[in-house]
C-alpha cells in the first residue's frame, strides 16, 4: 500500500488493570501495583516505543461505591504525569481535570508547570463531573445541573486560557548585568470579573512551552459537542457503529466554522477496546474468559448508574423496564443514549447489555486477529468517523504490548501510522498550532 498523505493519531488511555471491568481478576495482570510509579513508567516506556501521540489518564474526585467488586482507585494525574515526564521524551501527557470541583488559578498553573516539566508535551481534559457522588466531598452544594456544569465549564477556560497568556513569551529578561529579571510590560494581571469567577491574575508560572496545553473534551451530548466546537483540539468520544461515528465526525467538525476554526484544528479520537488474538476464535475466547469473570451484581449497579434506574429487581436475562427520557438525566448525557441506543439496536437482555459494556463503558469492543482490527481501524479513519482513536487496552500489560507489537506495525504497513517521532511538542505531533498570546497589543498594568 502506498504511503498514506494522512495519518492517524493514536492515544493510549491508561487505567489501572485494564478497561474491561474484570481485568483486576484476569490472569497476567498487576493489580497490586496499581500505586506503583514503576507500573506506570514501563507502560508509558512501552507506548513511546510504539510512537503513540499521547497517553491518557482519566480522574474521578469520589470514589466508586462499588469498591467491593472494583478496581477503583487512582494516582492524582498531576503528580503521576510529571513522574511519567521525567522517563520519557516524546510521548504526550494528558490528565483529567474538572471545570466544576476545581479553581482556574490552580489548574492554569498546575498544567503550565507540567508542560515545562514535559518540554511541551501536556494535555487537559476538561471535564464537568458527571457523577452525584464527587459533590459530596466539596461541601454540601447540590451537583450542578448538566448545563450550568457547562457554563461553568466555558468561563472557567475563558480564565485559564487568559492566565496563561498572562506572560508574554519573552517576558523573563534575564539581564545579570543590569539587574533586571522580567519586563515588567510583558506581565499582565487579568482582573476577570464574571458571572462564576473572580481573578487578579497573573499566573506565577511563565508561559509555557506549547502555550497552552492542548485542551481535549470528553463530552458528546449537545452541550459537550457545542463546547467542544468552541475550544476543544481533541474529542475523546465513544460509538458503537461507523455510520454513528460518521455522523458524530461530521456534525462536529461542521460547527467549528462558527467560532472561526478549522476542522483539521479538532481531531476526533473515538475510544477502541481490542481484545487481541492469533486467530478471531482466540480472541473471542478470551473475551469469553474476561466477561465470565465479570461480577453480575457489580455491572448491574454500574448499568443502573449510567441508566439511573434501579435494576437490582429485575431478572438478568430479561429486558430492561421503562426507562426515564433523556432530559431527566444529570449525569452523563451521551452514554446513556449511547447505551440505550446499542439495547434497542440490538434486542439485548440486561445480561448481554452488561456483557457488551464491561470491556469499555460503551466505548467500542473489537475481539479478532491483529489485520481485522487494524481493517476496522481503518475503514473508520478512511471513512470520515475519525482522525485516530483512544486505544483502551481491555488488560495491562498484555493488551498494551499486543497492541504496540502487532497492531501499530500492521498500521505503519499500511501508511497509515507514524514510524517516528516527527515533533517534540504534543501540538506537534496533533499538528496543531500554538496559540497566539491574545494580549500582545494590549498594554501591560505596571508592577
């Protein structure tokens, strides 16, 4: 096959044992090293070898009160990333961070330190919070409802993106012999006043590296994808089937003309779940082992959560009940339609509904030989469904390795994937622009 003008980016969502919901249980993992920094270094080492774009790292501000039947715990993404900087050099670095439970001061500087750190290579994905459960732990404020979760959302990057444009880049001056550190003219205070926030400024961290990081978005319900057009540069998205991920692909990167940009500015990276074996049997007989190990009352409240029903009295080879419209719904907007639309599609028992979720939460599940998989991964990015994909290893290290050992050469084969570094920067290797300082022909308040 010839040499491919465009090329898929891929990310590596990295998550404890694995993304399917048994992996802790499955056979070669290392669930008791899910607190240990070496883990986590040998899985990024492994994904820079492969030249992944970025790796990923979700983050919840409760924890799941399933714990009994779940992995669920994790390492605070700022403190793990920075860790992760210090023994790789190219990979990009994404961490989790809400808009709601959080202040903009605190995470501009927290993500302008990492990308100093990095040399270029942070990344933010802007989360709302879509869980009842992480307000209880930030005082006795109800959980915002979903759409002023949002407007919260698009004031808190109007600070963040302000505060890091709150030094210029050539404000350190550095003059030994004249005794001047900074230019004072090219450090600017902000004094944001709005609706949620209030902000002096500045940041007391210098512009960094990329500017900003690059700002990645996880929501596909109508108000993620209109916040998305606006400011994301990464959607980390999940459907089921090409033709919905095509129209997904196409009614995002149609709106983005609105806020002047251009489509090749976002790329859409629907999440992947690969269950990797030398023959397809294989690899359905592993997907087999992993759902047989799974715990029918853990994925029946994981199922109620996302549906917010209580299932717990329903026969587990019958179907669903009636269940409430999408507008009662004040969690997650997009998987719930995601997940009701896969039930109807496909007439599933509650039992097979939690089976084709445990391997990725609605995100995509491809059990077959290392060509079927990159055949689909493929025909999806050939296709207008998406410009890479969020690789979900169901099982690490395993599905890691497997991934990075047959599948990406089977995808550089085919053009369709980098064979090196090219960048040094995260934007680069997304082949984003960095952006402009927005107040370099504004005049600077004295100090």
């Amino acid at each position: 096959m010839t040499q491919s003008l465009r090329q898929m980016n891929l990310n590596v969502f990295i998550l404890n044992a694995g993304h399917h919901e048994a992996a802790w249980r499955y056979k070669g993992t290392e669930p008791h090293q899910m607190t240990d920094i070496r883990y986590f270094q040998k899985l990024a080492k492994i994904a820079e070898d492969a030249k992944f774009d970025s790796l990923f790292l979700a983050d919840g501000l409760a924890i799941n009160n399933h714990i009994r039947y779940g992995s669920f715990i994790g390492l605070e993404p700022f403190t793990l990333l920075s860790a992760l900087a210090a023994v790789t050099q190219h990979i990009g670095l994404i961490g989790t961070v809400s808009t709601t439970y959080n202040e903009p001061f605190h995470v501009a500087r927290k993500f302008a330190s990492l990308d100093h750190i990095s040399r270029g290579r942070a990344g933010w994905n802007i989360v709302t919070s879509g869980s009842e459960a992480e307000a209880g732990n930030f005082g006795s404020v109800p959980h915002l409802e979903h759409s002023q979760r949002y407007v919260r959302a698009k004031e808190f990057l109007e600070v963040t993106t302000r505060l890091w444009d709150s030094w210029e880049d050539e404000a350190i001056v550095m003059d030994r012999r004249a005794g001047q550190f900074a230019d004072p003219s090219k450090v600017r205070e902000i004094h944001h006043e709005g609706d949620v926030f209030s902000v002096r400024g500045p940041l007391n961290v210098p512009r960094s590296p990329q500017g900003y990081p690059v700002l990645v978005q996880a929501g596909s319900s109508e108000d993620g994808k209109a916040f998305a057009a606006r400011y994301a540069e990464a959607i980390f998205t999940a459907q089921q089937t090409l033709e919905e991920a095509k129209r997904f692909y196409t009614d995002v990167k149609s709106r983005l003309s609105s806020y002047g940009r251009h489509p090749d500015e976002l790329k859409i990276l629907p999440g992947i779940c690969a269950i990797i074996g030398d023959t397809d049997a294989e690899a359905k007989e592993k997907e087999q082992e992993l759902n047989e190990l799974t715990i029918p009352e853990y994925g029946l409240k994981q199922l109620s959560n996302m549906l917010q029903v209580d299932l717990s009295s329903f026969p587990l080879d019958g179907p669903l009940p009636e269940l409430p419209g999408i507008e009662r719904i004040n969690g997650n907007k997009s998987r719930y339609q995601l997940v009701t639309d896969l039930y109807t599609r496909e007439q599933l028992t509650i039992r097979e509904l939690i089976h084709r979720l445990a391997g990725g939460r609605g995100h995509r599940v491809i059990a077959g030989t290392p060509a079927h998989i990159a055949d689909e991964l493929e025909a999806w990015f050939t296709q207008g469904a998406s410009d890479g994909f969020n690789v979900m290893p169901p099982y690490l290290p395993e599905g890691l390795e497997r991934f990075a050992q047959q599948i990406v050469p089977e995808l550089q084969r085919r053009g369709l994937f980098r064979r090196e570094y090219t960048g040094a920067t995260l934007r680069e290797h997304f082949n984003l622009s960095r952006p402009a300082n927005q107040f370099v022909s504004t005049p600077a308040v004295q100090h």
